[in-house]
C-alpha cells in the first residue's frame, strides 16, 4: 500500500439502516434496504433486496415473468440455485456464491424461479441505475460461477472475492466495462484483521454485513461505527474505507458506483428519467416491443 493511501480521507459511516419487510413476485418474502420510504437511494444505486429462510413458502413461487428497462440488476446468490429465463432465449443458472449482472436497457422480460423445494435460499439483488445516454442500450447478461470470481488473499487471513471493478492490490473483477465504474466485493474479515480498500471520490458507497460485526473507521477520533450483521452502512465522502474485524468471523459486501446526478422517473420495473419515457416505457411494453 502507498504511503499517499495511508493517508487518504476515510469514508465514515453517515447512517445505518436495517431495511423493511418486503414481497415482491409471486410472494417471495424479503428485507429490503434500499428502495424504501427511509433509504430512496444511494446514487447510483436504486433498490437492495436480501432474501434469507429455509422455509420454502418464503421463496418457492419466485418472480414470474417481468420487465425491466433503464437499469441493471445484480444477483448475486450465497445459498440455494435461481432460475432465470427472458424473452430473448438467454437461460441460465445461478448457484451458490455465483453471480448475474443484467442490463435491461431498453428493455427485457425475464423470470426467476428457485431450482430448489427445501433448504436455504440466501441472496441479494441490487439495483444499478443506468445513466440517460445508456438507458435504451441493448440488453446483456454477465454470468460468472462462484469458481470463476476472482479472489484476493490480504495479510491477516483476509479474502477478498472481486466482483466488480478494480481493487488497490491490482485484482480486476468479473465485471468492468460498467457506466457507473462499480466496485463490488465480498470480503471475510476474521476477528482483529484491518481490511482497507480505495473508494473514489466520485461515487455512492455503502456497506452491508453478511455475516459477524464489523467496525468501520473514521478520521474523526471517536467516530468509528460498529455495523452488525443484518444492517447497511451508507458511507460518507472520501476516498478509502477502513474496516476492523469486531467478531469471530466478519464478512460484508463494499459496493461503490458513480454518482449519476441525473433525474429519476420511477414506476415500478422501469427506471428512466422523465414521466414521458416512463409512459414510453409501459406503452412498449404493453404493445411487446420488448
């Protein structure tokens, strides 16, 4: 690590939220964090849905058939296999620790159903708004398996899996050539270990812990946050992060976008910039131009 890093402005924890109950697709029960009446938004990020139960009435009926256009979705699965299939004749599988990043653009229909009728089903699926100039892109799918992500080993037992963009030890994630410049990583932290990353300046940043309890530093003395499993830490300006592993065994995802500072029109599975692309949006839908 450089001694201009050691030195960088670190990015401290501004709020912390636990998110709300949710249902969404034929019935699947889940928290969401961010998409909710106390957390809109974190620029660039539109919605975070965790869904965790091992009962099967919780997730077994899925999301049927869907739109999306105007945005990507990120899900990215620690337990269980999810189905998905589209209306272009893309299908696939994602299984435990592998991951799908989706462009919708200018627009998709697509389901996803469990592979599974018991046992844990443990996910996540983010949301990642898509500038104006990229909203009617065409759609794409990213698909990697848990053994073709990218990990990193740190000193003091730390690991790293690299999903998107570029860490400050030189590991390039599964995922580059975004937008809105993504880094997305799933770190384990054991009990005592410093893990410390780069954050640019220009983006929104939160963390949201897996797994233990973590302690997020600040310049300020005094004014580091525990952050406990279960709840999300929306990060202040900086350009580094710098987390201590408060528990046995630690593990949280950092994810990071530039800000996209541009309007919002949102209406359901489609996210673009005015109420007139929105009514777009759903005529063409509508009329099966997706």
């Amino acid at each position: 690590m450089s001694h201009s890093d050691s030195s960088a402005k670190l990015r401290p924890v501004e709020s912390m939220t636990s998110g709300v109950p949710a249902t969404d697709g034929a019935g699947v029960r889940m928290t969401r964090l961010i998409g909710t009446s106390q957390l809109d938004q974190i620029d660039p990020f539109l919605l975070l849905d965790v869904f965790q139960t091992d009962n099967p009435d919780d997730y077994i009926a899925g999301f049927p058939s869907h739109p999306h256009r105007g945005f990507e979705t990120v899900t990215y699965m620690f337990a269980g296999q999810m189905r998905h299939k589209d209306n272009a004749g893309h299908e696939g599988l994602i299984g435990p620790g592998g991951i799908q990043w989706m462009t919708a653009g200018r627009g998709i229909v697509h389901s996803e159903l469990p592979e599974q009728e018991d046992g844990l089903m443990w996910g996540t699926q983010l949301w990642v708004n898509l500038p104006s100039s990229e909203k009617m892109t065409a759609p794409a799918y990213r698909e990697f398996a848990a053994g073709q992500l990218p990990r990193e080993k740190r000193d003091g037992d730390i690991e790293v899996i690299v999903i998107a963009g570029v860490t400050s030890q030189g590991t390039i994630g599964a995922v580059t050539d975004r937008p809105t410049d993504p880094l997305y990583l799933d770190v384990r932290l054991p009990e005592a270990a410093c893990f410390r990353e780069t954050v640019a300046p220009t983006h929104g940043a939160f963390i949201y812990v897996l797994a233990g309890s973590i302690c997020v530093a600040s310049n300020q003395p005094g004014a580091s946050s525990v952050v406990d499993a279960g709840s999300l830490a929306i990060l202040g300006e900086g350009s580094a992060v710098e987390v201590k592993g408060e528990g046995t065994a630690n593990r949280f995802l950092l994810i990071a976008g530039r800000t996209i500072n541009e309007p919002i029109a949102r209406g359901g599975p489609f996210v673009m910039n005015t109420d007139d692309e929105l009514r777009q949006a759903f005529s063409d839908y509508q009329s099966g131009k997706f």
